[in-house]
C-alpha cells in the first residue's frame, strides 16, 4: 500500500495533477462498466429476438404440418420444410415421427449422413412430457461446428377417442402424432456480438476521450483559484501585498473561490488597517461639518481642521476644557443641565439647534449631534459631536415664514374682494343708472357722478390688492401708461413720507400697451416703495414716461432689446445707491439688503418676471450715495390705440336691444339694479338667485333666452357647474361669466371648453357690460 501510494505521489506531484488523475480512473472505470453493459444488453436483446423468431416460426409451422404428418405425406412435408429453410438464418429443418424416425427433412443431402439421433431422442422425450416447444440452446452437437439453436414443437391432432367415436358424436382427443423441428444458425448472432464489442469500445472511448478533455479544462477552471491562492501565498510571505489581487480574480462560487475571497479579504483587512485609520482621520479632518470628541467627563480630545478653523479655537487651546466654552449665554443653565444629565450621560444621543459664540466673540446657530460612544464592554467611554452652520438656514427660513405671509394675506385680499367687488357693482351700477335718469344740469348730478367716480376709485384699489395677491383678470387689456402713473403718482403722495419729493414728468399722447393693467401697477409700486426706503431721511423720487424707438444696433443701457417701439418709464430716487455686487443680484428671489422682517426680496423679483412676460425689459443703474434709476421699456402694439377707441365708440352704440337676457346673481340688490340696467337698454330680462334655479328656467325659457349673465361664486350650486349644466342642455348656450373674484385658470378652462363665451370682471360700468353683451351677441 505504500508503495502505490509512493507512486501516486510520483504520478501525481500536484492538487491538480492528483484530481486529474483520480477523475480519469473513474472515466476509465465507467467506460469499461458502459462498454460491459452495452455489450451484454445488447447480446440479450439479439438473443431474445433470434429466440422469439424460432419460437413463432416452429409453432406455426407445426400447426400447419398437422395434416401433412397425419396422412404421412412426405410430398407436403417436403414442401412445408422447404417453405421454412426460406426464413432468414434457418440451416435445418425436419418432421419426425414419435419414435423419432425422420419423416422429412431438409437440406436433402442430410439423408443418408450419421445423424445424432440421442439428442433427438431426448428431445421428442421432452416433448412428449410438455406437449410444448422445446429449445435445445446447446450451441455444439457431435460433429456440427456452427453454433445453432434447435426448436422442437409437437405436431398434434384431434382423434376420436375409440372405435365406437367413429360413428358416433364422442368427444375427440388432441394427440401428438409427430416433431417439428427448426435449427436456427447461430453465427450470425456471434458476428453481431462482435460488431457490437466494436461499437462498444468506440463509444466508451470517445466518452472516455471527451471526458478527458473536459475534465482537464474543468480542473483548470476549478483549480485556478487555488492555483492563484497559492502564488498569492508565496508572494505576500515576502512582503509583496500587490499580488492580492491576483487571487481576487476568482469569480467561482464554490469553496476553493470562497477561499480565495476570504483569504484575499484577510490581507486586505491587515493591509488597510493603518490606511483606513489615517483615511478617516484625513476625512474627518476635512469634513465641511465641525467634529469634536470628548472623553466621558466631557473635556475635549480630538477637533477637526473644520472646528479649528471657525471657532478659532486650536486642539491646544481647548484642552481639559469643556464645550461650555462655545456657551453664547442664550440657553439658560437648565438647558445644559438637562442635556447632559437627562440625556447624554443616560447613554442617550441628542440633537438639536443651539447659538454659540466663537473665540472673536461672533455668534451663529448650529445644529448639533451629540452622540455618546460606548467600549467592547458596553461601557460609556466617550461623547461624539458633529455641528453645522445653519444661520443661512435659519434666514431663509425666516424669509420663507414672511413669504407664507404674503400668501396669506393674497389669499384674504381675494376672499374680501369678491364681496367688496358686489357691493362696488351694486354702487357703481345704481350711480350710472341714476345719472341716465337725470340731466346733466341737475344740481344732483354731480353727487352721483361723485358717488360713481368714488365707486371706480374703491374698484381700483381692489384690483391693486388683487394684483398684490396675483390674482384677478386673466387676459391682457389696452393700457394707458401715463393714466396709471398718475393713478400712482396719487397713491404715492398719499402715503409716502412728505419729506419725499415727487416729480412727475408724463410725455403726451403716449401709445397704449398691452397688458394686465393690475401686475403692470405692481411693477411701478414696488419701483416706488423701494426709492422710499432707500430714502428714510428724505429726498426727491422722479417719475417719467415717453416713447423710444430702437433701430438697428442701438442699445439702452446695456440691454440688447429688438428693434421697434417702446414706452420707457423711469423711476429715479436720491437715495444711497447700490454697490455693484448687490446690483448684480438685485432681481434674485429672496435677495434684500433691508434687515430680517423689513423685507422679502420677493418685490423685485416679481417686477422682473411680470415685465418679461410682458416681452418688456428692465434696467438699473446706480451709484453708491448717487441713488438710482430703474428703466421699464414696454413694447407698443400697432394697432392697439385705434382698437380701444372705437371700442369706447361701440359701447355707447350698442345699446338698446330686444333680447331676452338671464341675469344669475346671488345677491338681490345686484339682480334688481341689473334687471333695471338691462331693461332701460331694452333687453327683456330674467332673474335667478343660484345655479340651480337658473337651469330650471333655462329648461322652461331656453329658447326664449338669447344670452345669460352668469356669477360664478354662488351658494348651492356655482357658476362653473351651472354652466356646464346648461351647456348640456343646449351646446351652443351663450354665457358671460362674471365675479369679483375667479381664478384664471377657471375662467380659461371655461372658455378654452365653450363652457361659457366671455368673462367680465365686477365692478364693471353699464356701457362695459352693453358692449360686452353686444360682443357675444353678434358671435355665432
């Protein structure tokens, strides 16, 4: 035994040489047991079926020489061998009787010959026992040198069982009156055993020969993670740690690759250790974020370059110290009492925002993190905290807040409008109505024409709170510039500090803009309100408008507007100017130099973007203790001033119609002050207080009804839906939408839908509403 295992080792110097060589005596070893089995099924199936093919031809056959042995006819016997001797492999065949006599035989030339007539004997024997087939498989008998097999069937008839069964019905009995006999020639089922040990030693060594093959390729692949593990282990014993990843390489999963990995990942982790300590100590060192750590009575250990670097404290200075040093004194001394007592010392973290004070005595608010850090046994050792900068934070938040403000009173300013705007239609319709009901020279006329200019100045101040809060009209209107800067210019002196100066200079004869006229008036306040502010002390603010034309290459203080026309309106205050710095971020959202809870830095912002969505441009210019002057150019549209007039024009003509009209409102005073509008014009009118009773009249009196007047804030059922009710019932219902206050994106959606025509916003004057009408009217 050791012997063989002496010359194993021999054979097999290597892990890999030694699987090979165990693999391939198992290949060998299967192809000889593959070779044995395919050899010895398939010279059993070659038997059974030689076997089954004797067995079927000899009992046919002895049932057919039934008649030929009974009549001892050696004519028919002869025929029925020779019929026999024509079947594949039969060498012999012949009758005997039942002593064993030859009756017939075939090939002839057997006649005459020594036959072995014992083992004949024997057979007939065996037959006459069984009265079946027998098979003598002895491949030799005496002198006959060719391997055969003998089948022996009996030849049987049905006799009558005695003499007096001759004429009579007695019953007949099955007798053997004689042998058949078959030999089947053996040699060609030998030639095929050997064909088949051919064919199986062919197969069994191609299958040991691709085995082979693959068990070589297989056991290089298996074997190159151990192979590489090895190189590896040689390499790291002399200090070269590079080679690591050489038996990283391995992707297997099996344990050799398991291995490997395991083995590579221990290097590593002996490799690395030093360089992840100094890597996270450079990375904490450098961390954005201030890092301190304490021991557990909380003296300082450890400051990051961060740390270091803002509170100007070093690691020196701080040492067997406490953070109470950073204490700004706006925590009392309960708050760090309970931090340390309830929290941190409990084993607990804590975070939270805190001011402190730094070495120069600057303060700013800091998040915090403090986070105790426990030993292997579970015991406080030390206390972790990382600080943030959050005083921009902090700002912005407090921008945020005042924002949410403005919001919310945007929010109010349009809630109050929309019943300010019905008691403004109730009064400014009621003054119009009136003043068509008197002359001129009344002395009362100018009371209510007083009464319908005051009414028109509350709606104006309504629209400027709805443009503060953004809302209101949702489609662009004819402008005149210079009647708005006048509007503003009284505002102004209204409110403004009188030891403010305000200019105006308004050039003549102006061409109207397109716009909205509420967001247009918003951009000029704020212009204003920030030459205010900018003048605490007092000064003098210049309010000027005319009209500019570029052509070519010509450029306005640096801005590169297109060629065409413009109306440019200045405002230009004696205040203290700006730096350049804060000119270039002067249109940025929440950017103000006013001090926190002065300011927004949204009112400049906002202006910018409503003059670029009206394809307008701004400019300023300014010099520190110089004041400035903030340009607005507005692009005229051609055409514009003809259009608005002959509008004006068409309001009055347009007046008077015989046309049923269904005024909705749910207030009374406006449904009774608009029924007696619509029929001093002329127009027979309906009245209904909500959505819901204006579609049963509009199912009763729909053809009858050429126009409805519909208000879309409503109890029960408003506008909106009102209107798509009706419009079901008749798709090409005319509706004028009207409130005080609707949100654009409503109104569109209506319009954009054929849900309803046109929109008009209240308070409105009679002759607005009669063109409006009018307008619709025309349209098919």
């Amino acid at each position: 035994m050791k012997n063989i295992k002496k010359l194993f080792d021999f054979i097999a110097s290597s892990f890999y040489s030694k699987v090979l060589f165990v693999v391939i005596a198992l290949l060998t070893a299967t192809a000889g047991t593959l070779s044995y089995i395919l050899i010895h099924q398939g010279m059993d199936s070659a038997e059974k079926n030689l076997l089954s093919r004797g067995s079927s031809i000899t009992r046919s056959m002895a049932l057919a020489g039934e008649l030929a042995v009974y009549s001892k006819n050696k004519e028919l016997m002869d025929s029925l061998l020779q019929y026999i001797m024509q079947e594949p492999g039969v060498s012999e065949a012949a009758f005997y009787d039942t002593d064993g006599l030859v009756l017939s035989i075939k090939p002839d030339n057997l006649y005459g010959k020594n036959y072995p007539a014992k083992y004949v004997a024997i057979a007939i024997r065996k037959v006459k026992e069984s009265m079946t087939l027998f098979l003598d498989k002895s491949p030799f008998k005496g002198d006959i040198s060719r391997p055969h097999y003998d089948f022996y069937a009996p030849v049987t008839a049905f006799l009558p069982g005695g003499e007096a069964a001759i004429i009579t019905d007695a019953p007949k009995t099955n007798i053997m009156i004689g042998v058949l006999e078959v030999r089947i020639d053996g040699y060609e089922l030998q030639k095929g055993k050997l064909n088949l040990v051919v064919w199986a030693f062919g197969i069994s060594t191609g299958f040991l020969i691709i085995g082979c093959i693959a068990s070589v390729f297989a056991l290089k692949r298996f074997t190159k993670p151990l192979k590489a593990l090895t190189i590896t282990a040689s390499r790291v014993a002399k200090g070269d740690y590079s080679a690591v990843e050489y038996a990283c390489k391995s992707s297997s999963h099996d344990e050799i690759g398991v291995l490997a990995r395991e083995f590579c990942r221990m290097i590593r982790t002996i490799q690395d250790r030093d360089m992840q300590i100094l890597t996270l100590t450079n990375a904490v060192d450098k961390a954005n974020d201030m890092i301190f750590m304490t021991d557990r009575t909380g003296k300082f250990i450890y400051t990051n370059k961060t740390f270091e670097e803002t509170t100007g404290y070093s690691l020196e200075d701080l040492l067997d110290k406490k953070p109470v040093i950073l204490k700004s004194g706006a925590q009392p001394p309960e708050f760090y009492k309970n931090l340390w007592k309830d929290t941190l010392n409990t084993g607990s973290a804590w975070s939270g925002e805190t001011p402190i004070k730094i070495k120069n005595g600057a303060e700013f608010v800091c998040e915090v993190s403090i986070t105790p850090v426990h030993d292997k046994h579970g015991k406080l050792s030390n206390f972790l905290a990382i600080m943030r900068d959050v005083t921009d934070k902090k700002r912005l938040e407090n921008k945020l807040l005042q924002v949410q403000k403005l919001e919310t009173i945007g929010t109010l300013a349009g809630g109050i409008s929309h019943d300010f705007n019905n008691i403004l239609t109730g009064v400014i319709g009621a003054a119009s109505l009136l003043k068509t009901k008197i002359s001129k020279d009344d002395k009362l006329f100018k009371y209510v024409d007083m009464v319908e200019q005051q009414g028109y100045r509350g709606a104006k101040l309504v629209h400027q709170l709805l443009g503060f809060a953004r809302k209101g009209k949702y489609r662009f209107e004819p402008i005149d510039i210079n009647l708005t800067l006048s509007e503003l210019v009284s505002f102004c002196r209204e409110t403004f500090d009188r030891a403010i100066e305000i200019t105006e200079k308004l050039e003549q004869n102006l061409p109207l803009v397109e716009g909205d006229g509420n967001q247009i008036y918003q951009v000029f306040l704020n212009l204003c309100v920030n030459a205010r502010d900018a003048m605490p002390g007092g000064g003098a603010l210049f309010i000027r408008s005319m009209l500019v034309e570029k052509n070519g290459d010509v450029v306005y203080l640096g801005l590169n507007i297109p060629p065409g026309k413009y109306v440019c309106v200045v405002v230009t205050d004696t205040g203290s100017g700006m730096t350049k710095e804060v000119q270039d971020r002067l249109f940025e959202p929440f950017f103000t130099t006013k001090d926190i809870g002065k300011g927004t830095g949204l009112g400049l912002a906002m202006s910018y973007g409503i003059v670029k969505s009206h394809k307008g441009h701004i400019a300023v210019y300014s010099e520190r203790g110089m004041g400035s002057s903030f340009k607005v150019y507005l692009p005229v549209t051609l055409g514009m001033e003809k259009q608005f007039h002959a509008a004006e024009q068409e309001e009055v003509k347009q007046m008077g119609q015989e046309k049923t009209i269904l005024l909705v409102d749910d207030e009374p005073v406006l449904r009774e002050l608009g029924k007696d509008i619509l029929e001093h014009a002329g127009y027979k009118v309906y009245l209904a207080k909500n959505g819901e009773e204006a579609i049963e009249i509009y199912m009763k009196k729909g053809s009858d009804i050429y126009l409805i007047i519909m208000d879309m804030v409503m109890p029960n059922m408003a506008g909106r839906e009102a209107s798509e009710a009706i419009h079901k019932i008749n798709p090409d219902a005319k509706i004028i939408l009207s409130s005080g206050y609707a949100e654009d994106f409503i109104v569109r959606d209506l319009i954009k839908n054929n849900l309803a025509r046109d929109f008009i916003q209240k308070p409105y004057r009679v002759t607005e509403l009669l063109s409006k009408m009018e307008e619709v009217l025309k349209k098919p």
